[in-house]
C-alpha cells in the first residue's frame, strides 16, 4: 500500500510548487485521496503517492519541450 501525502509533501516529492499539485487536484488530473473539511472549508487534503507518480509521469510525457531538451546537444 502506498502513502498519503499532504499538498506540500506532494509537491516536494516530484519537484513541484504546491500551487502546482493544486492546479491538477481543481483540473481533475489528480484524485484526492483524503479531504478533511470544517463545514465549506478545506482544512487538508492528501493524495496517493502511487497516483502522484502515475499522474506526474504523465505530464512529463505530455510536456513537448521535454524531449527537445534531452536531444540538445550542448558544446562544452
């Protein structure tokens, strides 16, 4: 079983801002796992460390600058 991580955690562990994290929660990329709510308030959320990987691999494979970056090749 993988681990829930917080907003913030999440976004350390693939090298991303939280705001970031947030946008693919609000855009439906990544599912939350875990919502803790005080009536219409959001007090945390907690995604699937499995899911984090899954979705950010993705955008990765999506992302069309990515690939002209790692063929580039740079005179030393």
């Amino acid at each position: 079983m993988s681990a829930l991580l917080t907003i913030g955690k999440a976004a350390k562990r693939v090298g991303r801002t939280r705001r970031t994290i947030s946008k693919w929660i609000s855009d439906g990329d990544l599912p939350v796992a875990l919502e803790l709510r005080r009536g219409d308030q959001i007090i945390g959320r907690w995604v699937d460390e499995d899911t984090l990987l899954a979705t950010y691999r993705q955008k990765l494979q999506a992302d069309p600058t990515r690939p002209r970056r790692r063929d580039v090749d740079t005179p030393l």
